[in-house]
C-alpha cells in the first residue's frame, strides 16, 4: 500500500508539471521564437493562437518578430495572417507594437501588392502616434502606386496625413512635433502619386493633390511643374496651364523630354477647347523654328553638339539616391529579397528611398510613353501626324475649309516635303477623299491652285475616280478636268478610262468620245501609264503616316463638345468659392444650351457639398439627376466620382443612398475602401443606435 501511495503521489507531480510547462507562457514565446527563426510558420502561428488563448499576446519582442518574420515570406497567406496579428495587437494593446515592424510590414504589403492592406497599417502607426518618416511614406506610397487600386488608395494617404498639416495647424518651432513633421510629404512624395495618377486616369484626385500642396507649403519641383501641366490638361483647366508657362520657359533644369510634355499638354488644351487659331500659331511656330534650325548650319551643329553631349553624360550625372539607376528593372525586382535585419540596420531608409526613385522614374519613362502631338528632331519641336491629324479634324468638324486652306498654304511654305505627292496638303485632301468628303477635298484643291501650291498630277486623278465611283457628280467632273488642263496637269490613262466609263453610264456618248480622243492624243506611252498606276497603286495601298491617322481619327466616332469644358471650368470656380447657388444657375445654363454634364461637373459639385458639410439633402438630388441621366444616357460613373458620393452618404447618415453607390460600385468591380468608411462611420454615428427608436422612421435614421 505504501508502494502504490508513493507511485501515485509522483505520477500526481509529473502529470502537474506537465501542464503547468503547457500552459507556461515563456515556453510558448519560445517556440514562436524558434518557428519563426526555423521558417516553420504553421508551428509558430499554433504556439502563437495557443498563447493569446492563454495569455493573451506575447510580449513586444516576441510580435515583433512574429510580424516580421511573417512578412518576411511574402507569401499572401502569412502577410494577411502578419496584419491579422498587427490589427489584433492594435485593438487589444498597441503598446506593445513597435514602429520599425510595422513600417516593414506596410512596405512589404505595399510590395507585394496588396495596397489596401498596405494603407491601413500606415493608419494605424499614425493613430499610434509613431510617425513614419517621409522617406519610408514615399517607398510605401511608391510601391502602392504600381496598380490602379494602389493609386487611388495611396491619393487618399497622402491627403489624409497632409490635411493634418494644412493651415499651419503644426507648429514647427515645438519640439513635441518634431516625430510629426517628418511624416510631412514632400515635393517627390506627391510626384510619385501625381504621376501614377496621371497613367491610370485618377485625375481628379491628382487636382485636389495639388490645390493641398499650397495649404501644407509644400513647393514643386521644376519637372513636378510638367507633371502639374499634364493633370490641368486632363481636367481641362486651359487657365492653370497658361499660368504654368511662364514658370516653364523660366525653369532650369528641365529636359527637352519634360519641354516635349509640356507643349503637349498645351496644345491638347486648346484642341479641347476648339481654340483652332492658337493651335494653328503654335504649330505654324514650330514648323518656322524647325526650317530656320535646318537652313542655319551653324545652329545645326550646336544642336548636334548639344545632343551628343547630353547622350555622353547625361546618364552619368547621378546625385545621391539616383545613383546606380540604370538597371531600374533589375534593382527593383531585387527588392522582393529585402529582409528585415537591413532594413531596421538602415535608420535613414536610405535603401527604400532609392527603391522608390528607380519606381518613380520606371512611371515617369511610361508617362512619357503617352506623348503623342509633339516630336523632337535635334532639340527642336515639332508636330506629329497625330497632332495634325486632330488639327484638321477639328477644322472639318468646324466646317472651317476657308481657315484649313489657310492653314495648309502656310504650312506648306514652311515645310519642305520630300516630293509633292509626300507633302501635308496632299496628303490632307487625299484623307478627305479616303473619308468620302468629295466636296471638301475639291474645295481645299481649289484653294491650293488659287495659292499657287502645287499638288501634282495623282490627287486629281484619285479625286476625279472618287467623283466617278460615286456617280451624279458630272457637274464637279467636268469643272475639275477643265481646272486641271488649266494647271497643266497631265492624267494617267486609268483615270482616263474611269472617266470614259463613267460617261458612258451616263448616255453621255459624245463625252465619252472626246475622252477617247483626248486619251489617243496624249504623247504618253502605253507602259508609262502602266508604270504610273503600279506606282500609284503601291502608294495609296500604303498611306501615308498622316493620312492613316485623319481617318482612324474621324472612324473613331468621337465627338468633343468643346462648350462642356467651359461650362465645367465656371462650375469648378463656383464651387471653388463655395458659392453653391451661382453654380447651380450655372449647371441649369449648361442644360438649356444644349450641353449635357458629364462626372467632372457633378464630382466637383460633390465634393464641393462635402468640403461645407451638412449639405446632404442636395448631395441626395444630385445623385437622383445623376441616375437618371445614366438610364437615358450613356452617362459614365467612374470610381472617384462614385467615392465621392459614398463619402457624403457614409458621412451624412444616408445609409440607403450609400448602398445604391455601393452597389452600383461592386457591379462595376470597383474597390471599395472599408476601413476608412468604416472609421467614418465610428466617428460620426457612433450613438446612432443607441437609446429607444424612434415612433417614425425617416431617411436620415
């Protein structure tokens, strides 16, 4: 008995320190250490879940590393279960969350593409009070702004944090603000977001960008100046951009890629805005720039000098964090391997600043990509088949033959085409006739022959046989073959032939007759026309650059209401001012002319009513307008406008009205930001619920 009494009392004391050595607290921090060092990421999330079971979280620097450590793998599944941890630490007990993990982790979320992870981690450190510093916001914003998504997320984390710092609410002279001044964005952080912005279309976003960058005093950079131009153009604001270019002319330092940009944007500006004579004096002054350049031989060789001398040593003169950025694809992929030992060693996120300017510059080269009106030859500006393309669709649009002529004669003085079959007017009137405007074509070739322009023989021919293809054009027919006699121009023998056909069709056997007799008259040989329509045939069946693109341009069906950007730019300045009233008349003038508002006019009437508050009643109209321009009209509600909506709905109580925008959004496949409606919702109807309900149920409850 005494045997089994012992055996029983140690059996009792073995079985007690096993379960106090499971449920031990540093024995489970341990093994989380352990796992995480060894990469056995199931075993270390097991010991942690068994941990908060038991204990709640570990101690600082067993999350730390649990949260780096996790994020270290870059595999989907453990980042979100490494934010998972991060958001549960936040709530429970943030005090226990460094700032160095969790500046890692929003990075390597950010990297990893998934940006809405990546936003809400830099909320959360700003909610700590552990500010991360400019450099490290701008790797973040830089790696976030690779995607659509990113973009539009990384606009809204920069207005977050620079609202914070508008109207000198910080005052930089106290030491308590110096942690939050170093989160201040800089000049590179909004070019980062204002250029990702520019390529995937978030345009709006980019102008309330940069009406904050005054209000924060923070100053542009010179290239930041082009990237300015290109979102006023976008958004049709032809004043900013005129103010611009002066700023431009006088800057240092800009390339002639930035000057190619700039002028871009101008004369896309005026093209918007149906401003056909200032088009035309920019385009006519580069074109006489352009032949002064290339009659001047000593102009030339400076040109030349100054173009070799910029391809030998432009790409060496790197400063500081543009080094080592010729290999930007490479030294960006590297990036992935970045582990969180040399982070946390680089206390002046020197690295990740430079990965963020080799980011930078790879959106920069593809914003470069879109120029598409202005060309460089020899640091010269020029226009492209584009740019003339859109001019002289503009001027037919315009039904202005007489001002287009007028155009084609000075252009035609200051270019010098390889051959008269190559030059711009020949290839203007031959779009025309490709298009079928017979009578257009005919009047621009009478306009050249009264200039005395010459047009060579092939236009007239391609004329004469479109006139004959058509039928019932006799009248035009013979006063074109009467003009081209004048003129001394001699017809190819297929010409001939089209036009005796024609004839004949007609029952006009006299005509046809003559015709024949012309054709046997003609001291031409038989393999010379032969010759001629092989050389004919060869180049039409192979338009020209500009020809090409005129009738892709009119085939592309778009029509610009020129008035609509007017209209939208007295809206913008209303609401501007907040002069609600006088841009509603504005909007009911826009109506009754005939001019149908599209998103800009309504986004900035939103946010307009957002930036006053209290304003949602007319929020609520303007949506009810909206719905029913979109049943009867192709109205397109993209994601900004559409955000816009959401933000006054969440924020004034509508919450029925904000379910329509949100479904409307997820039919569309749009993101929606749920963290950031939801702290809206925390912060102004937190005591919504609480309490008896109310006997009557309106729309606001």
């Amino acid at each position: 008995m005494l045997n089994v009494g012992v055996y029983s009392a140690r059996f009792s004391t073995i079985t007690e320190t096993i379960l106090v050595q499971a449920r031990d607290p540093s024995q489970l921090a341990l093994e989380i250490e352990n796992a995480i060092d060894q990469l056995r990421f199931d075993d270390a999330w097991r010991a942690y879940e068994k941990h908060v079971h038991m204990d709640g979280l570990p101690r600082r620097s067993v999350l730390s590393k649990l949260i780096t450590g996790l994020a270290e793998s870059c595999d989907n599944h453990w980042l979100n279960q490494s934010y998972n941890v991060a958001s549960h630490a936040f709530e429970e007990k943030y005090e226990l969350l460094d700032k160095e993990p969790l500046i890692y982790l929003s990075l390597t979320l950010a990297r990893c593409a998934l940006p809405d992870l990546a936003i809400n981690v830099v909320r959360k450190l700003i909610k700590m009070e552990a500010y991360p510093p400019v450099a490290a916001l701008s790797a973040v914003v830089a790696h976030m702004c690779q995607t659509d998504t990113g973009t539009f997320l990384a606009a809204d984390l920069v207005m977050e944090i620079g609202y914070l710092f508008q109207n000198n609410r910080v005052d930089p002279r106290k030491k308590s603000n110096r942690p939050l001044l170093s989160m201040k964005p800089s000049s590179f952080t909004f070019n980062i977001v204002l250029t990702a912005s520019l390529l995937f279309g978030i345009t709006r976003k980019a102008e309330q960008l940069l009406e904050l960058m005054p209000r924060i005093r923070v100053k542009p950079e010179g290239n930041l100046l082009i990237v300015m131009a290109r979102v006023y153009e976008k958004n049709g604001r032809k004043d900013e951009i005129q103010k611009l270019k002066r700023h431009v002319d006088e800057a240092c330092g800009l390339s002639e890629s930035e000057f190619r940009q700039f002028y871009d944007c101008l004369l896309s500006c005026h093209l918007k805005f149906g401003d056909l004579d200032t088009t035309v004096d920019m385009v006519l002054h580069m074109l006489r720039k352009g032949k002064n350049a290339k009659q001047s031989l000593e102009a030339a060789k400076a040109v030349l000098e100054t173009v070799e001398n910029r391809k030998k040593y432009l790409p060496c003169e790197k400063t500081g964090a543009e080094s080592n950025s010729c290999s930007l694809d490479k030294s960006v992929s590297n990036t992935q391997m970045l582990k969180y030992a040399p982070f946390f060693k680089d206390k002046s996120f020197a690295r990740i600043e430079l990965e963020a300017r080799q980011l930078l510059k790879l959106l920069s080269d593809k914003l470069h990509e879109q120029i598409g009106l202005v060309k460089s030859e020899q640091g010269i500006l020029h226009p492209t088949e584009t740019m003339y393309a859109k001019l002289v669709k503009a001027f037919l649009e315009a039904d202005k033959i007489s001002a287009l002529a007028s155009f084609l004669v000075k252009a035609s003085k200051e270019d010098s085409p390889v051959s008269i079959e190559s030059s711009f007017v020949v290839q203007v009137i031959n779009a025309c006739i490709s298009l079928g405007l017979l009578e257009q074509a005919h009047d621009l070739l009478d306009e050249m022959r009264f200039s005395g322009i010459r047009v060579g023989s092939a236009i007239y021919s391609t004329l004469l046989k479109a006139y004959c293809r058509e039928g019932q054009h006799e009248d035009d027919i013979t006063a074109l073959l009467k003009d081209a006699q004048q003129a001394g121009i001699q017809l190819d023998a297929s010409c001939y032939e089209d036009l005796i056909q024609s004839r004949v069709r007609h029952s006009n056997t006299t005509g046809a007759l003559h015709l024949y007799k012309e054709l046997k008259n003609l001291d031409v040989l038989k393999s010379a026309h032969k010759e001629f329509e092989i050389l004919a045939e060869d180049r039409y069946s192979n338009e020209p650059d500009l020809t090409t693109r005129l009738v892709e341009e009119f085939r592309s069906g778009h029509m610009v209401d020129h008035a609509v950007h007017d209209w939208n730019n007295v809206i913008h300045f209303f609401c501007k001012k907040r002069l609600m009233h006088d841009a509603h008349k504005a909007l009911n003038k826009m109506r009754a002319l005939g001019h149908v508002p599209n998103a800009q006019t309504f986004h900035s009437l939103i946010t307009a009513y957002a930036a006053i508050g209290g304003k949602y009643v007319e929020v609520t109209d303007i949506w009810g307008e909206m719905k029913v321009m979109a049943s009867s009209r192709s109205m397109k509600f993209d994601q900004e406008l559409l955000d816009s909506l959401l933000y006054c709905f969440v924020r004034g109580g509508f919450f029925l009205r904000a379910m329509e925008v949100i479904e409307m959004m997820e039919k569309s496949k749009m993101f929606i930001d749920k963290y950031k409606y939801k702290s809206l919702w925390l912060k102004y109807h937190r005591t919504m619920y609480k309490g008896k309900a109310p006997k009557v149920q309106t729309e606001h409850n």
